[in-house]
C-alpha cells in the first residue's frame, strides 16, 4: 500500500512540475527585459533591404492559411522597397510533394502554388526551404517539390541547390542568408542512399566545417541564418506545453496527467526528430550555436514552431516565424524571449549603416499589427582615432620577458621549449597598412586552430595575411577541443590559458620566416612570410579591438589574386583541398602532381612538421596538354623544429588527442603518429606512388639541404635569437637527413598496409590480378571515345594487408582474377549498377547498396554486403585505419570500499567497418584499500556490418579479498558498530563473469542486448565472521565454489541534454536473465533489474533541477545471498552501508534537488559548482525479514564540473542507523 502511495505522489509531482514549467499559452508573453517597441531611432539610416519571413504555410488551401498568405500579399504591395521573401520549410502539409500520380498532388500543387503567387509582389527574390513535413515523401519527394517550384520561379527558388544541405545566397554587398536543410542533417541517412550525390558535403562533419567557413567569410555582413529547425525555442518542440496539452494530449481526448507524463516523456526523451532533445536535433543546435555564440551579426530565422517567437539568448539571435496557417501555444521563458500563438508573419530590416530591426507581424481581420519590434544589431561606428605610423622601425617581443620566466621545478615537468625566444626582443620594421604593398585594407578576420590573422586586400585586389606571432589559446580550446560547447568566456584569467600560452613556446616563433630558403632547395613552392610590428592604427578599423600592437607575419595569401607570385608556381588559378578532391572525383582530366607532393611530404619528415591537415595546403592549377595539374604549395609552417621537452609534457603526450605532436629529435616519432593529420590525404595523393618512388626522392631531399644551404637558411633568423638552440636544431637537422631515407620506408609500409584504390563520378573499370606474392590493378576510365587509363597498382603482401578499391558514381566494372593472395580484397562499388565479376579464391569482400540495381556474375567465392547503410558504402578520404589507446585514472571513496583507486582503459581499432569504430575493449582495474580485493572488467565491442549491431564479450574477475557486506538474512534493523569491526560483516569473494552478447543500438540512445552468461563465485573461508555464523547452519550454502550457465536481455535507454550537469532528460534500464547450475540445472534462479531516471527543471533559468531515480530488483528461484536483491549506499539507499538489507525484491526511490551555483573563473579551469540536497526511500522484500518495514535515508552535497569535460562530487547521508556516509568520486556519479 505504502508503494502504491509512494508512486502515486511521484506521478502527481511530475504532473504537477511539468505543468508549472510549461505555461504555454496563445497569448503574448514578454520576457522581463523586453517591451513593445525597442527600435533604435537614434542612428537609423537608410532602409537597404527587408526579409519577409513566412512559416509552415503548408496548408494555404484551408481559410486560415488562405487568409495569412492575403494578409502578406498586401504587406508587400504597401511599399516597393528591395525584399526577400521567405518561406522558411513546410511548405505542402501533412507530407509534401506526392508523385504526378498521386491522390493528393492536385491538392499539394494547390497549397504550393498559393505561396509561389505572392512572388509577383516581390520586389527581389522569393525563397523556399525545406521542412521536415517536405522530407515526408522522402528524398524523392523533395525532389518533386524542388523542381516544381524551380520551374515556376527559377534556379535560385528553392534553397540549398542540388540537394545540398548549405548553400550562401548573397543579396547584396551588406546582406548574406545562409540556406540551410535541417531536416537533412537530422534524417536518417541510410535511408537516402542517394542524399548527397550531388553535394560535395559527403558528411555531418562537411556540413560544420562549410557553415563555418560561411560564418567567417561573410563577418563583416549581417548574416541571416534561414534553418527550418530553430535554435532556441519555447514551444513545444522545445518542451514547453500549454495547460491544454497536458488535459487534451491527442486531439480532444481528456487525459489529465498522462498527458502531463507524455509531455514529460517528449520533453525528455526526444523520441520524436522534431524535437530539439533528439540526439541529432541537438547535435545540430550545438554546434552551429557553439559556431556563432557572440557573432553579433549573425541571426538566426526559423519556423517549424506554428507561433511567433523571438529570443535572445547567451549570445544568440533567434527569430521564428511559423505561424503560416498553423497556430500553437509557447510562452516566454528568458527575460530577454517574446511569443505570440497567433496566425501571422516576421520581418526583417536591413539598414545601410547594418542597423537590424525585426517585427512580428499579428494577422488581423483586416491587416495586420506589429506586436513587437526591436533592433537586434546596432550600427556600428569603428575608432579612427589612432596616431599615424611615424616610426619605421622598433624592438618588440612575442611575450612580454616577464611571462617567460619559469621555475625550476616548472621547467622540469614543462620544459624548456623556446620560452627563452618568445621573451626576446628583436629588431623589426613597423607597418604602416596605408602604405605597405601601395596600401592595405582588411577584409576579414580568420585563424585556424591556433592562430589569429587578419585578411588584407591592396588597391587591385590582390590578398594578403596577417598573422600574430602570439597564438590564441581560447581559439585553439574552441575549434580543436570544445567544438559542441562555447567556452571561450569562461576562461579569462584561468591557468589553463596561461599553461597553453605557455605550451605555444614548443614551436619557434621566427622558423617560418626561413623555411622558404630549404624549400627552395628542394624545388617546393612556399609562402613569404615577412616580420613587422603591426601598431593599432586607423586602417584597421573595428579591428584594432582584437589586432595590433604586436608582432605579425604578413604574406600573399596563396589565392588566385596571387596566382602569378613565382613561389606559388605562376598558375591558372590557386584553390583549396576541398576543391580539389572534389574535382578529382569529378572527371579523369584532373590530377595531381604526385611527385611534387611526395617531395613535399618528405620535406615535412625532414623539419618535423607534423601540423599538415587539409587546411595547410593551397594548389595552384596549370594546364598540361587535355590534363589540369595541380601542384601543392604547402602553407603554415609553424610545427617544424618543435621542441615538446619536458617530463610531464612526454606524458601528456601519450594522450591520443596530443600523440601527434612530437618533439623534434634526431630520431624520427612512431610514423603513424607524426603523420596523423596528413595521413587521409597521402593515401588519396600518394596511391600511385613505389618504394622506389619514395626512396629515390628522399635521396633527392638528403642531397638538395646540404651543409652550405642549411648555415644560410639559419642565417635568415633575426640576429637577436640565432644563438638561441639555433646549434641544436642544427645538429638534430643534419641527424634526421642521415636516417630519411630508411625513415620514408617505414612510413610507406605504415601508409600503404591498407591501400585504397578509388575511381572517379563516372563509368570506371577496375582489372584486378591476384598472385600469391602480388596484386596488380589497373584502372581505366570507360569514355564515349575509347578507355583511358587512369594508373597501374602494385602491392605486395609484406607491406599491403587489405585493398580497398571504390567504383564511385556511375556504372562501374570490376574484375578480379587469379590465384589466392594473402592481400584481403574490399570493393565498395557505389549508387549506381555496378558489375562485379570474381574469379579467385582471394578473401574478396563486395559491398554495394541493397536498394540499387546491381550485376554479379562470378562471386561464388566472394562475400557479399548489400547494404543500404551510408556510411558503409560511401567514399571518405579521411576514413583511415588507426588504433588509439587512451588511460585515464579512477578515483572514489566510501565506508565500505575505503579510498578506490583504479584505471579505466579503452583501445579503439578502427579499420574499414568504422560504425562508429570496427572494435572497441574497454578494461577497468580498481583497488579498494579498506579491504585489500581487487576488481578487474572487459567489455569488448566488435562490429558487424549490419546498420546497428555488435558482438559484445563483458568479463569480471576479483580476487580472493574482494569483499561484500553481509549483515544477517534476518535484515536486522541495527547492527552492533560496538562490539563487531568492518570485516565482521565482510565477505570475501572470488569471482569470475564472462557474458557474450548481441546488441544493437539506435540513433538517438537506446540499446537491447541479449546473450548468455557464465558466472563462478568461491566464498572464502574467514573466521570470525558473521557469515561463518550462517552460512551452513542458516543460509543452507557452502564454502565450494558455484557455477551457473544463463542468459540475459538487457534494454537501455539514454537522453541527457548534458552528460555531466543534466538539466533535462531520462534514462531507463531493463534487465532480465536467468540461471542453471552446472551440476545441477534443477536448481536455478531469474532475476529482474530496472532502474528509472529523469532529471528536470523546476525554474526557467534551469538553475534548479530535479532529479527522480527508481530501482526495482526480484529474485525468483533458488538464489545464494550473493544473488539477492539489496538496498544500501551502492543501490540507492545512500544513507546506509552497502548491501545493508537483502531479499528477493527490493525497490529504492531516491530524490534530489540540486542547484547550480556560479561560475568559478579565477582557477585553473573555469569551474561551475552546485550543491544538491537528497531523499531516499527503500524497502526490501524478504521471507526472513524481521522489520518489513521502509527504510529513510537523507543529506547531500556538492559537485564541481569542468567544462563538462568531468565532474567532481562528493555526498554525505545519514539514517536512523548511520549518522554520516561520506562518499566521493570523478565523474557524474549521483
């Protein structure tokens, strides 16, 4: 009865906070920061442009609709100014464009062109986007939609173009909208197999980086961010419900309170892709928001919700307008957010002096209304009021000297690096930005992951960088490390930034001002970096709030302005890497000039660059008779010469995020490692290259940087620093020269031990030849005028284990024949009909899409993958094999265990199947002080090819001391603390599991297993114990040692918005399994486990959160006491020791409310802290119970997050039995 009593309040509280939090209504709500109107009037300039946003107008044939799309009608015909109009997705309700033979298509052609009428009245262009409601025909369907309305409106109607996820439409020098398919990135991919066919984006990871560089390109515009998917919303999709949604949940069925626990569940588990708490859906908002935090003139514009909102939001801009014939309820939740649920419309204006204004526009009976306006950028007016550049020439360091002085004791675990260069003062020429190169004139601002630059344009448009010697560390913590969670304001005066400004003291400031001498040596292009000190000055402008005053390199930008630069080749033109992959896959008449890559790469081993990823390299384009040729010109020099001394340093470098970095020594680093970032693109470039190949060019390498060459290169550094390590990388340098060539071969075979062989977007043919000690293949290229040879391969089994050769696009041939080869064999042959001939007992594996029309004639000795599973079957350069080991340290405390120290290990393989790993073993060792037992876990993951699943193998071994608590079956309500110590009612167990399993997992958290167990216990003989008292005479067991056989199913679900500081979400578990006696399957036993999580807020600034935990265990059977079901501090009962109270059922609620406190700069990491305060109650089902009875437990404590990278807690809880259990431990373990 008590149980009954004890869920029905849990129910009636989560119906209850969940409806108090929710408030959603039609009317208008105002944040407490916003009023009515909030134009700026002051500096308003001229009307430029105005964006008239419409939202999920898919049912425009219905009154509502009809009615909105007459009212914007007659907001366009008032004025003619320059506009936009934009439908912002959901375009045909309920499920877009059907086929021309559908029962439905005349009606959707009705409701589409109800919105493309109103173009005619558009003085600019009109612009559809997707929604979610226009993916529901599938790709196919949106297909449909697209060139409907393309053929009524043009090429530019219907944004992103060709299926893209992300395209820039320019409206004019001052006005860029990103276009983006949310809906893209958040469907299931394996079920478009040809959803990026026509895109250069192949991944979710494509798709960042170009939104990205997007951002930066177009930062001096205002930027409007056209997404369907918002952002930051408080309707429903973000969880916040009327009063009517928790009585009337499905249509106008009366449900009270489980509509409340159906709103709870869909606010937490974001079971439904719509939702912003979906797995993918809030991948999305995490990085594009981490992406444009603080990006004053970003906006974001959306729909998707059927109200009005607009939000501001810790450095966000978020306009929705998706009330275009739906309307729903939301409410405002920051002080700074405003909602309308009313049918209606948005507008945005652009002003000449980039003031932004918006206005939600409230349909009336005649017309509409402004209910609210605001400007949400103001003008900016930059500083012109600095000196003019009179000096010509100063002394300037990169650190100022004081920063560069370290202890001993520092020095010893950091090193000494080039600390001692950054604090030295050199003689350098001041710029004057009006005058260098005829006059200079910023353009935009960049930086890679480390560094600062500013780009520069001269009179004729020729572009130039400016670089900072002195790297930014909040840069590099924001795009390397925390790419998902903005943390650039939360690290001002922290040691972590001043440890990585120290660590930028590895690389040596003034190398990359001499590495154009060596390059010229070995006939490799290169930039010219030239050394100024740049002052604040008024050219700048709006600039000088972040650049000036130090010292910086400038350079031509290697770029087509400045093809004709003889260190850039004098080209045709200069592009990107991602340019040229993609043109590389487009047609056969482009290439690359391997020879000069290799020589470069090469180059690189020689000075220890180890920075060389896509981004660190330019090419420039030549014609070469019916070829294009691209040649490479390497750019940021940075890394060469680092110097990563430093004993503590070695370690941290042991890390697999930092392996790569090495130190520069006479001996070259594992080369795997020191390759890790230009590893994808040398076995795109270098496929076609030998042994030979490399070797002789190593030779050519050794002989060009002679002794001579090498005295004028460090000649170039600046006079002040060349006695400073200058001898030593000298002698290192000269030392490496002598090992290249044996280095190169060591490298080759690490390169090529899984060889990828790729064709091209059309018909390609691949002849493969298999030999016991070789596999040749050939490619050719299919052409309407005859085949072409692309190129011959070569491998051998004593460097080569697998070959992986990719048809690409188009109909592709291949053929594979001869005897058995020790080399594995994978061919992956793409989207379209693909003929697959085999004919050899070589270990051949074919994979293609199970959806598409594909040709095998002889594959009786092959096995074949048809799979409709994207990441399988697609192409991507950077998908290489590596094995990454990583360690990390596991730190607890409580009564029972004492102080718990361990490792938690994990070593990821990654070979061809890498979904999101081919295999995973994670191995945990953990020793407990107070009881002298060792604990030792495996879980290994290996994964097949189907779309979700893995064979699983967990183990669990203890030692002979390992122990556990008994305290009489009886569950006596107190135990003698007096009389008795620990160890009485310890006992000690030897253990041994072994579960191997199936599991699969889904998209967005959950995960079922099934499998079977092996389990083996010893109870060791102890006298003077409490378990010597009843383990024959009471408990009817034995000291022999048991084994059961049995299988399981485990089911798990997960959703957190936050893994480590959860303010919203859920987590359920299930398991069920049972047991047989090896010697006696008579004597058997199931047992039951579930828990039940769900954390929520209980205000709008989700500072205060609740968190609700539920456990339930039941024995059924024959079980020993160490089966049995318990309740203690390790089973949710905190205030108790653990297993305190045991039985054949048992259930546990434990309830916490927890606080966010501030935010901790002044520390070594930025820190957030919070105190918590708890309650628990459990009871035990037992035969042998005396008590029968609830037990109550209560207290609490605090837990400190870094960076929500890992949490600390520590808690304290008392009982009627215990006065105070102290626990404490790493990660978000309560």
């Amino acid at each position: 009865m008590k149980l009954k009593l004890h869920i029905t309040k849990i129910v009636f509280f989560i119906s209850v906070s969940t409806l108090i939090i929710s408030c959603a209504t039609y009317q208008e709500q105002m944040g407490r920061d916003f009023s009515h109107d909030m134009i700026n009037n002051d500096n308003q300039g001229n009307l430029l442009h105005e964006v008239v946003v419409v939202g999920d107008a898919g049912n425009a044939n219905e009154p509502k609709g009809k009615q909105l799309l007459q009212t914007v009608e007659g907001y366009l015909k008032e004025q003619n100014n320059e506009k936009t109009l934009l439908f912002i997705g959901d375009n045909i309700y309920p499920l877009g464009m059907p086929k021309k033979t559908g029962k439905q298509r005349k009606l959707a052609e009705e409701k589409i062109d109800a919105q493309i009428a109103l173009a005619q009245y558009v003085n600019g262009a009109t612009i559809f986007l997707a929604g979610n409601h226009d993916w529901y025909h599938g790709l196919s369907g949106l297909i449909r939609q697209k060139k409907y309305i393309e053929a009524k409106l043009g090429k530019k109607s219907f944004m992103p173009r060709k299926y893209r996820a992300i395209e820039a439409v320019e409206i004019n020098d001052e006005i860029t909208i990103i276009t983006i398919d949310s809906e893209w990135f958040i469907q299931n991919w394996d079920r478009h197999p040809d959803i990026n066919e026509e895109s250069f984006i192949k991944t979710r990871e494509d798709f960042f980086e170009e939104f990205r560089s997007l951002i930066n390109k177009n930062q001096n515009k205002i930027t409007l961010v056209a997404i369907h998917h918002p952002m930051l919303t408080n309707g429903s999709h973000g969880g916040y419900f009327s009063f009517r949604n928790h009585i009337y949940p499905y249509k106008n069925v009366p449900l009270p309170v489980l509509g409340s626990i159906g709103n709870y569940l869909r606010k937490t588990t974001g079971a439904s892709p719509a939702d912003i708490q979906h797995t993918y859906y809030r991948m999305l908002v995490n990085r594009l928001t981490t992406i444009t935090k603080n990006q004053e003139q970003v906006v974001f514009v959306s729909g998707h919700e059927h109200n009005l909102q607009y939000i501001e939001d810790e450095g966000i801009k978020q306009l929705i307008s998706g009330a275009g014939s739906k309307t729903e309820e939301a409410r405002s939740v920051q002080p700074t957010s405003y909602s309308l649920g009313s049918l209606g419309f948005a507008t945005i204006k652009i002003y000449d002096n980039n003031q932004v204004d918006v206005a939600i526009h409230k349909m009336l009976d005649n017309g509409n209304e402004i209910t609210f306006q605001k400007t949400i950028i103001e003008p900016v007016i930059a500083n012109t009021d600095f000196p003019a550049v009179t000096a010509t020439e100063t002394t300037a360091s990169v650190y100022p000297k004081e920063a560069t002085q370290k202890s001993g004791f520092y020095r010893f675990l950091f090193g000494d690096h080039y600390r001692s260069v950054f604090g030295t003062k050199v003689t350098v020429p001041v710029a004057d930005l009006s005058m260098l190169h005829g006059g200079l004139t910023p353009i935009i601002s960049g930086g890679g992951n480390q560094s600062l630059s500013l780009r520069l344009k001269d009179s004729d448009g020729r572009q130039y960088v400016m670089r900072g010697l002195r790297k930014s560390s909040k840069q590099f913590l924001q795009t390397a490390i925390f790419k998902d969670t903005h943390i650039k304001d939360k690290l001002d005066d922290t040691f972590v930034l001043d440890f990585i400004d120290d660590h930028y003291t590895t690389s040596h400031p003034y190398v990359p001002f001499i590495i154009g001498k060596l390059s010229d040596a070995v006939q490799l292009y290169h930039t010219n970096p030239q050394l100024y000190f740049v002052p604040r000055q008024n050219v700048l402008g709006r600039y000088n709030e972040t650049y000036g005053n130090e010292l910086y390199m400038i350079e031509e930008r290697p770029h087509k302005s400045q093809k004709e630069v003889a260190s850039f080749g004098n080209g045709e033109d200069i592009i990107s890497t991602q340019d040229l992959l993609v043109n590389l896959e487009k047609d056969e008449k482009y290439r690359i000039d391997s020879e000069m890559y290799l020589r470069a790469r090469i180059f690189d081993f020689l000075i220890g660059d180890w920075d060389r990823h896509a981004d660190q390299w330019r090419w420039t384009e030549k014609t070469v008779g019916d070829e294009v040729v691209y040649q490479p010109i390497p750019r940021d020099r940075d890394q060469a010469f680092a110097k990563l001394d430093g004993n503590l340093l070695r370690l941290l470098n042991k890390l697999p995020a930092l392996r790569h970095m090495q130190n520069y020594t006479e001996d070259f680093a594992n080369p795997r490692w020191i390759n890790k970032t230009a590893f994808p693109l040398d076995k795109v470039f270098l496929q076609n290259t030998t042994l030979e190949d490399w070797q002789n060019t190593a030779k050519q390498v050794v002989e060009s940087i002679n002794d001579e060459v090498i005295a004028e290169t460090f000649d170039l550094l600046p006079k002040e620093v060349q006695e400073q390590y200058t001898g030593d990388i000298i002698k290192i340098l000269k030392a490496r020269r002598s090992k290249l060539v044996d280095f190169v071969e060591d490298y080759y075979k690490e390169l090529f031990k899984y060889a990828a062989v790729v064709g091209t977007n059309k018909k390609d043919t691949f002849v493969v030849k298999t030999a016991a000690d070789k596999v040749e293949i050939e490619h050719i290229r299919n052409k309407k005028t005859g085949d072409v040879s692309m190129g011959s391969y070569t491998y051998h089994p004593e460097t080569t284990k697998e070959i992986w050769i990719y048809g690409l696009d188009d109909d592709d041939h291949i053929t594979v024949s001869g005897e058995k080869s020790p080399i594995k064999l994978k061919l992956i042959g793409g989207r379209n009909n693909d003929v697959y001939d085999v004919q050899t007992t070589t270990s051949t594996t074919i994979f293609d899409y199970k959806s598409k029309n594909n040709t095998f004639v002889n594959t009786q000795n092959t096995k074949t993958i048809l799979r409709d599973q994207y990441q399988l079957n697609q192409y991507d350069y950077r998908k290489t094999p590596i094995t990454v080991f990583s360690l990390l340290p596991d730190v607890g405390y409580n009564k029972d265990n004492g102080v718990m120290l361990g490792v938690n290990g994990t070593l990821t393989i990654n070979k061809f199947n890498q979904n999101p790993y081919t295999q995973k073993h994670q191995f945990g060792a953990k020793y407990d002080f107070a009881t002298s037992g060792l604990l030792a876990t495996y879980k290994g993951s290996f994964k097949d090819y189907s779309r979700s699943g893995f064979w699983t193998v967990e183990g669990l071994m203890t030692s002979s001391n390992f122990s556990q608590n008994f305290f009489a079956k009886e569950n006596l309500e107190t135990y003698d603390q007096d009389k008795y110590n620990d160890n009485y009612y310890r006992v000690r167990t030897s253990q041994f599991e072994i579960k191997p399993s199936y599991e699969w997992k889904g998209r967005n958290g959950s995960s079922f297993l099934v499998g079977a167990t092996y389990e083996s216990t010893k109870v060791i003989n102890t006298h003077n114990r409490l378990i010597d008292e009843q383990l024959v005479t009471e408990l009817n067991d034995s000291y022999n040692r048991t084994d059961y056989w049995g299988a399981r199913l485990y089911y798990h679900f997960e959703n957190y918005d936050n893994t480590y500081e959860p303010k919203t979400g859920l987590a359920f578990s299930f398991l069920y399994g049972t047991r047989f006696l090896t010697d006696d399957f008579e004597q058997n036993n199931q047992y039951l486990h579930s828990k039940l999580n769900f954390v929520i807020p209980l205000t709008s600034n989700q500072k205060l959160t609740w968190s609700s935990s539920y456990l339930v265990e039941k024995v059924f059977g024959s079980y020993h006491f160490y089966q049995a079901a318990s309740i203690g501090q390790n089973n949710g009962l905190r205030g108790y020791r653990q297993q305190r109270f045991i039985g054949d059922g048992s259930f546990v609620s434990s309830q916490d409310i927890r606080f966010k406190m501030q935010q901790i700069t002044n520390s070594v990491l930025p820190l957030s802290y919070g105190i918590y305060a708890g309650y628990d109650a459990g009871k035990i089902w037992s035969d042998f119970d005396a008590n029968n009875k609830w037990y109550h437990s209560y207290g609490g404590g605090f837990w400190l997050n870094a960076l929500d990278s890992f949490t600390v807690y520590i808690g304290a809880f008392s009982s009627k039995e215990e006065s105070v259990l102290i626990s404490f431990g790493l990660g978000f373990g309560f």
